[in-house]
C-alpha cells in the first residue's frame, strides 16, 4: 500500500523525535548543555534542538569507547557473534523503516520514496553484506622455513571515529560503522549537524540488537567544535571522512598534529559522463545524464556534473537531455511522486543560485531550470540546470557545486575526451557511453578516478569498492577492501 503524503504528515505528527547525543548506551544531553536547531528544508517546520556535543563530550566518548574495547566485551567475540548482533542490528532498522525514512527526509530534504526505497533498505544491506562477510574473512601462514612458522593476523584498530555527511546520511555511516564494527573496533559516530537525527535513532537499534553499551556512540555537533576534538584526539586510532576536500585536507593536518592516527578519506568529485557519438542509445543515455545530476537534488559527491558529448552528435542529443530532465522536476519531498526534493538547507541553496549566476556570467547558456521554485511552501527548492556551451575552464565545470547544476561541453576526439575528464583536480567517478567494447576499456583505463560506469551512471553495489583519486580521497568504502581500512597487520614469526 502506498503511503500518502497525508500518512506522512499524520505520522509526523506522533513522532517521537530524538535528539540526544548517544554515550555509554543511553542518551544525554551535551556536557555544555547547548543545543542547535533543526529546521527541516522540506517546509521550513521545527523539528527538535539537538545536542550540540564538543571537547568536553568527544573525550567522554573516546573514554568509554577505549575501555570497552580493552574489555574486549565486543572485540573478542568470536566473528560468528557478532556477524549474528549485526544481523540484527540490520533487520531492527528495516522493523523501522519507515520512522527512520520519514526522519530522513524531514532532516536533509531528499524525496521520501528515496528514503525509503533506497537509503534505508541500503543501509540494511551495508550491515547484513559486510557482517555475512566477516567470518570468512581468513589470516595468512607465511612461507617460512621448516623451523619457523609466520602468521599474518588481522587485530581490530581500537577506537574508531566517523565524520560523515548529510546528503545521505544513514547509509555513508553504515558504510564506515558496518566494517569497523564487524572487525571488533569501538566506534564514534559524528553526524553532519545538518542531519544527525537518523543517527541518533540507529543508536538505540544498535543496542537493542545487542551491541554492547560503549561500542556504539553517537556525538551530533559541529565540526569546528566536536569533529575538531575527534579529530585531534590521542586516543582515536582511525578516522574515517566523507566530505570537502577542504575539510579532508584540515583532517589529515589535525592526526599528523595529534597522534599520526590513520585517516581515511573519501571527498569531493567533479565526474565527467562521456557520451561518445556510438553510443548504444542517445535516449537511454540522456535518461542517464538527466539521472545522474538530478538525483538527490544532485547533492551526490559522484554527480555527473560535467556531461562531455561529441560535437557531431550534440544537436541530436541536447533536445533528448532537456526532455528527459523534464521528469525530474522540484516537488513536496513528503509527496511519493516526488523525484526532486529541497536543498538541505539555505546556505547550500544559495550557494547553488550563486554557481548559476557564475555560470551565466562566464558566458554558458542556460537552457533549462535553475531558477528557485516553490517558495510557497516554506521549503528550500531549485529546478535542476542544465547549462551548455561551457568551456572545462569555467568555474562551473571545474568546482563541486554539490547542486543540479550540469555542465555540457563538447568535445570532437577520443583523446580530447579523455584530457577533459582527467582535467580536473578531483577524481571519484565518470561515465562513459559506448557500443565499442574495445573503445570502453580503453578509455576506463585512461581515466584518473575511482569509478568508472559504462552504458550507465551509478552503477556497483556492496562488492565494488567506493573511492577516488587525486582530490577525492584515500578512502575506499565498501566491499572486502573496507575491512582493511579498520584493522592492523601484526606478523608473529615463532620458532618451532
């Protein structure tokens, strides 16, 4: 049965909303006792003053996290147990899908279908595929000499701790908490302060699945105050990023200052989607394209923000993009039919009309949306905006928007293509639209970034891991290269 937007509101309205921060197994406010508002971009509505956590509360959580992890209440567990805790753990947030998907939505804006399709159901995938994973997961005997035996063992880190974003809140942590977690860590959550109220729920699911009390902390705030503390913390052996690359770059500064812990970092993208005049289908790949910028309002760090398509194909191919981009159009993010939801919130949708305006004044066309609409509604919304005639040069093209904004650019070779794409201090992801099997691999191999779809956009699921190169990042999420992330290599070589 569908849900309708009038279920929403009803059951918005009996919402229990959290907003604690998640200590030592139970809920508490801020030691400071200061709290931040959260107004939801969906119309502007109050939703709760939440813990705004700092210092003081980072080294409480470290402290307890530490002391749980030397109990090895958690940590020694056989990986079978906890394989089983995480099974759990995922099925009590699929019990509550729908609070936790109407949570998200109100939070950070995205459609309440893609809520509760897409980040909820994904993030109960994250724990279930990566806890199935771990006890399957096999030490090394080194090749020794007859008198020697060397073993490889994988340890869990220690203290974990996670800053994560707000464009899709549940299942970038799952993402981080799932592997570190399952390898036996303690783990600190930081939700982004633009929306922390999933994360502050799962905590709770987390203990009632009967993860320990301790291993599972969640500390919402801001990163200058709380995400710094973590950040700098001696006693934090890993930090996990998704974000800026900015914020990435300050990070890897604040562990080299403090304790050399390891910092995995996933950032920014500018991805380019090439569609080559071969291209099996024009309308399938304009579909692609109009997908990949609009989707979560395009506040998707792999967006296919820069769309390259060959000059003789260009006159054919932009009327399709502009018909497919038409069914993808702002609306009430409570509404099921809603494919384009509100910005999170107004500093980023002013900083979306700020990147249009630049493009306008750089001298790209604007043929399509970019305009603000649905002010009567309280909300925070943009129509996505395709520009055309942009040279890569442009600010447009060169810096993350984290907005609908596309850039077409056009281009007449093969290795014109791929000098464009890589022209870019970022490299997290691209597309590249070909019939030509041949031509495909050839120029996946040729591009500088983590992900490479072909005859599709987003594509992968939990097997493939998820990261970039250059500027976005060291991190890779997902997949068996995750765990590696998480843990230590201790090689014990014995003498017989």
């Amino acid at each position: 049965m569908t849900i309708t937007r009038s279920d929403w509101e009803q059951r918005f309205q009996s919402l229990n909303i959290e907003s604690r921060a998640f200590i030592d197994g139970q809920y508490c406010a801020a030691a400071s006792t200061a709290t931040f508002e959260c107004i939801s971009p969906v119309d502007g509505r109050f939703l709760a003053n939440v813990a705004s956590t700092d210092e003081a509360d980072a080294n409480a959580a470290v402290a307890v996290a530490r002391r749980t992890f030397e109990s090895g209440v958690w940590a020694n567990l056989a990986p079978a147990e906890r394989k089983r805790t995480l099974i759990r753990f995922a099925d009590l947030i699929l019990e509550n899908r729908e609070e936790l998907a109407l949570l998200e939505t109100l939070d950070m804006g995205k459609p309440i279908s893609d809520s509760l399709n897409v980040d909820i159901p994904a993030t109960a995938n994250a724990i279930r595929w990566t806890a199935e994973a771990i006890d399957k997961l096999y030490d090394e005997v080194a090749a020794t000499p007859h008198d020697q035996l060397g073993l490889v063992t994988r340890e869990p880190a220690g203290v974990v701790a996670a800053i994560v974003p707000w464009n899709f809140p549940l299942i970038m942590a799952s993402w981080k908490f799932a592997p570190a977690l399952a390898m036996g860590n303690s783990f600190i959550l930081k939700p982004s302060e633009k929306s922390p109220l999933t994360a502050i729920r799962i905590a709770q699911l987390a203990l009632d699945a009967g993860i320990p009390k301790g291993v599972f902390n969640v500390l919402p705030g801001f990163g200058h105050t709380v995400g710094k503390a973590l950040a700098l913390h001696m006693d934090v052996d890993v930090l996990a990023f998704t974000g800026s690359t900015a914020i990435a770059k300050q990070l890897m500064i604040y562990a080299g200052q403090s304790n050399m812990k390891r910092v995995w970092a996933e950032a920014g993208g500018k991805s380019a989607n090439v569609v080559f005049a071969d291209a099996p289908d024009l309308r399938s790949a304009a579909q692609g394209a109009a997908a990949a910028i609009a989707f979560n309002q395009g506040e998707v760090c792999t967006a296919g923000s820069r769309l390259l398509v060959e000059r003789s194909i260009r006159d054919q191919f932009i009327p399709l993009l502009v018909e497919a981009l038409q069914g993808w159009k702002p609306g009430h993010a409570l509404d099921p039919a809603t494919t384009v939801g509100a910005v999170v919130d107004q500093r980023q949708l002013d900083n979306v009309l700020r990147y249009i305006d630049i493009g306008k004044e750089q001298g790209a066309q604007l043929i399509a949306g970019g305009n603000r609409t649905l002010e009567d509604t309280g909300g925070l919304y943009v129509e996505p905006a395709i520009f055309d005639g942009v040279s890569n040069a442009m600010t447009i093209a060169q810096e993350e928007i984290f907005g609908p904004v596309l850039s077409v650019i056009t281009f007449d070779t093969f290795d014109e293509a791929l000098a464009i794409a890589n022209d870019s201090i970022y490299g997290l992801a691209a597309g590249v639209w070909t019939r030509n099997l041949s031509k495909a691999h050839t120029f996946a191999r040729g591009l500088r970034a983590g992900s490479i779809w072909v005859n599709q956009y987003d594509g992968g699921d939990m097997t493939a891991p998820f990261g970039g190169y250059k500027q976005s990042g060291n991190g890779r999420d997902k997949s068996l290269h995750a765990f590696d992330k998480y843990t230590e290599l201790k090689a014990t070589w014995i003498k017989l």
